[in-house]
C-alpha cells in the first residue's frame, strides 16, 4: 500500500512515513494511491467477528507492509479493551416515530466519551510503536473544538517518545472537555487556550507545519483528522454496523453529525472498499458551510457562529479535501489551485463533473438551535434516552429527511453527559454522570493563555518539545 498527497507534489510515502507526517510537504493530505476492497464473503463473516476482528481485517491492506497483521491486532486488541462496552460500538434502534428502520450507532464508549477514541487510541500505540522501531521521538501539535484534545491527550500520556501540545479554543469548549485535557498532569501533556476560534487554532497548526524548518527542527507530527491513520480506524464501525442491521448485500445510509469530515470521509472510504452504502448523509448545525455547498456547488466562507454543538463550528473542513481529490478524479493539481483560491477569497465555485459525483454519494441537512433542542426534548419525553447535542443534529436530519429509504443509522459522537447543561436545559433532566466525569471537578488544572499569534505559539512549541 503506497499513499500520494491531495496535491499531487509530495513523495509518496508508505504507511509508517504517513502516520508521523501527518500533513505533506506539499500542504496536501495523504490517500491511498488505491483502496484495498473486500469480497462479499468478507463482510458476511463480519457478522460473526468481535470488533478487534474486523478492525484488524479492515485495517491490515492500510498498515502494510509497514505493520503486520499479528502486531497490528495486537495493538488493536489493547486499543479497544479500554471500552466500556463489551460491543465497542454498540448498536440501538430510534423509535418508530423518527422512521422505520433508523439507528444510533454509539461511538461513544471509549475513555473520554466521544467517537475520537475510537481512533485516537489506537493511534497513540501506532506512534508508540514506530517511535519506539525508529528510536525516535516527535512533537505532536494538535488543534481541538473539544473532543480530539482530550482524546488524543489520553492516548499519548506518559507514552514514551512524544510530548503533546494541544490549543483550544478559549472559552469555546464545555467545561468537561476542558478539564478532561487540563487535569492531565503527565509531563508529556501541554495545554494551550488560545483567544480565537477553532479554525484560528487549525490554521496556527497548519502554519507551524508549513514551516518546513520548524517542522524538520522539532520533528512535528499530528493527531487531529489530517492524519490519515485516524481517517482508516474510522471505517471499522461502519463494517460492524453496516453488518449487525442489514443483511450483507442489503444497502444501508448513514448520517453522519459532521465538522472536520473525518468520520464521513470514513463511510466513503468504506464505501470504496465494497460496503454497500446508499446515501452518505452530511448533518451540520448553523455553520452549515457543507450543506449550502450541497446544494449551491459553491463553497463560501462565513463566520463561525458558536453552537451548541462546538464540534461542527467549522467553517474550513480539512478532510473535505481528500474528497475532493477523489471527486476530481485524482487531480492533485487542480486541488492545489482549487485550495490555494478557496484560501485567499473564501470561496469555491466546484465544477458541474465534482458536484455530480457529490450528489451520487452524498445528502446533506441542517438543524437548527431550536431543532436541536426539540430532538433532545422529544427523545426523552417519548423514550427517557439521552442525545448530546452532536448526535441530535444527526436525528433530526433524518427525521426531516423523507427521501431515504431502507435502514439508517445516526453515528452516536458524543455521550450525553459530556454536554450536559445543554441536555439538561433541554429535557429539564440532568443525564446521569459517569463516575470518570465527576471525578474531574475535584481536580486542579493546568494551561497556559496564549494570543491567536503565530509567533507566539511557535515559541512555546519550541520550548516545550524535547527536540
Ligand atoms: C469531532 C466531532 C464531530 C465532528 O467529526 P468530524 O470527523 O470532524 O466531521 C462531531 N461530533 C462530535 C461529538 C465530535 O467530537
């Protein structure tokens, strides 16, 4: 397996060289020059497997011939006993009222609660792994709304050959996911609260990694969705799911609660591998810049308004790109110019040839605050079960959806306890809280305030990495 950049000027590099890259050098994303696909045979045996079992099975083509198999399901093994649900991803059916056939898939279960672990596990081992082969250690700088900080902060501590810098928003993030990150004391661990927004804290990343000196200097790596490593974890539950509700030919949608397009860029890989998907469907709240580009086939900047939801507050989705590559028919040179223009006027016209296979795969649809909170309310009056407000973005796209047909399942992003002041205002009902979340009030935190300056960034990076 070999992996080329989205922008068609990068070597092409095999998996081990890609998982510590992160970004290419020539700004693009890295994607398998081909997709490994499965036989019919294949995913009918899915149904009898164990999570680990598919993982490794999906996974495999990925790795190679970096990883074998065997350490491979190793370290999927330990990734995913750290679950709290025997089945990883555990599967529930809505009611009835919502439509026939619709299903939360709960990605929920891992450490910190949100379907980021579901990669982000693993991920931590993968680079322990390599490091550990190459004797080499890396700065990992991430980017976060909430969810991938914590994730990746309890992924990579006290693993040996990395330190961590991790920025967030300040004052944009819930009160759980800041103290699941601050409360971190290993020393590998750095929180930065940066006064901006998501995308100011995604493009301090890119600028530190377009940087070629830094970048070389301080030996960077990423965890956030750019890392192609975590894009692959990401289609192992749509097998699982896909196997556990429809048959093996029978084809199921998938709608997807959507900000960086790193899990919905899964379901469309995983659709490239053989798995039969109907629609892919883009759920967003107000910044709902995929959905009007669904509709409108030109991409256009707006403010990010904060949300409920502050996973999907984006406005620049970065995985977007592989799409694109792949929409375009592989052709890195258009999106290289395609992305440079986006940059420096905020908006896209696409071409009629993208659009068309756009809307061969995807839906798109957007809820509003108000629906959001409808959702939330109306699950728990009817059936007394909680949605965080990710997921109930999801629910009530499809509810308003008419048009699909045959089963659906909503991925489940967050557990309900992690946004639960917006659940409790909603259904008057605090939902129950994990010990591991009540425990983090008691603890003192750690982070340190920085300006939405690259400079000033950079120097921490500097001092903090151990390159
Ligand atoms: C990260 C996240 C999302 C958005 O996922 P993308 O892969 O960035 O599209 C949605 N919901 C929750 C709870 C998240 O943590």
């Amino acid at each position: 397996m070999k992996y080329q950049s989205t922008r068609g000027e990068a070597p092409v590099l095999e998996f081990s060289d890609v998982l510590l890259a992160g970004l290419a050098v020539d700004g693009g994303l890295y994607v398998p020059t081909e997709f490994p696909t499965l036989k019919p045979s294949d995913l009918r045996s899915f149904s009898e497997m164990s999570y680990a079992e598919v993982a490794t099975k999906v996974l495999t083509p990925f790795v190679s011939p970096s990883i074998n198999s065997n350490e491979l399901g190793t370290m999927i093994e330990q990734s995913y006993s750290t679950f709290r649900h025997p089945d990883v991803v555990p599967v529930k059916q809505l009611p009835a009222e919502i439509g026939e056939d619709r299903y939360l898939a709960e990605l929920y279960w891992g450490p910190t609660f949100s379907f980021k672990d579901v990669a982000l596990q693993l991920l931590g081992r993968l680079f322990e792994y390599e490091l550990s082969r190459r004797d080499t250690g890396v700065t990992i700088v991430g980017a976060t709304s909430g969810d991938t900080g914590s994730a990746a902060i309890e992924a990579c501590k006290d693993r040996d050959g990395i330190e961590l810098i991790m920025l967030h928003p300040r004052g944009r993030v819930s009160d759980v996911q800041r103290r699941q990150m601050t409360t971190i004391t290993s020393p590998n661990i750095h929180n930065v609260a940066v006064d901006g927004t998501f995308d100011d804290c995604q493009d301090l990343v890119k600028a530190m990694f377009s940087d070629l000196q830094f970048r070389e200097r301080h030996k960077l790596a990423a965890v956030n969705s750019i890392n192609w490593a975590r894009v692959a974890a990401q289609t192992v539950y749509y097998f699982t799911t896909a196997t556990r509700i429809a048959g093996p030919n029978e084809q199921i949608s998938f709608c997807v609660p959507t900000g960086n397009f790193g899990n919905i860029q899964a379901g469309y890989i995983a659709s490239r591998m053989g798995l039969p998907i109907d629609r892919l469907i883009i759920a967003s709240n107000h910044n709902d810049i995929l959905t009007r580009t669904h509709v409108s086939g030109v991409m256009e900047i707006q403010d990010v308004e904060p949300s409920t939801s502050p996973a999907m507050d984006i406005q620049v989705s970065s995985n977007f790109e592989r799409l694109l590559f792949e929409l375009s028919g592989k052709d890195g040179l258009w999106v290289a110019a395609a992305m440079a223009d986006f940059r420096s006027t905020g908006s896209m016209k696409l071409p009629e040839s993208v659009m068309k296979h756009l809307r061969e795969w995807f839906d798109a649809g957007q809820a509003s605050e108000r629906e959001v909170e409808q959702e939330i309310s109306d699950l728990y009056e009817t059936q007394k079960e909680f949605l965080d407000p990710h997921t109930a973005v999801g629910v009530n796209v499809i509810r308003r959806m008419k048009s699909l047909n045959g089963p659906v399942a909503v991925m489940a992003t967050a557990h309900p306890a992690k946004f639960n002041t917006v659940v409790e205002a909603a259904t008057g009902m605090a939902p129950p809280q994990p010990d591991e979340i009540v425990a983090l009030k008691s603890r003192s935190e750690r982070y340190v305030n920085l300006p939405n300056e690259v400079s000033a960034v950079m120097d921490f990076v500097a001092t903090a990495s151990s390159q």
